[in-house]
C-alpha cells in the first residue's frame, strides 16, 4: 500500500491539530 506513508503524515498532522485544539480548550477553561 504506497498510501501508507502518506497517510502516516496526515496522522501527524491531526494529532497536532488535535493536541493544539485541545491545549486551546484547557487555556480557555483556565481564563
């Protein structure tokens, strides 16, 4: 499957999105 790698990054990319998502939602319940 040559998608493999390309999908690996797209993971890397919503885990980052996600984690920052999430770091904004705690900021916010801490204001």
């Amino acid at each position: 499957m040559k998608h493999l790698r390309g999908l690996d990054s797209t993971e890397r990319f919503v885990v980052a999105s996600s984690f920052i998502s999430l770091a904004f939602a705690y900021i916010t319940l801490l204001i």
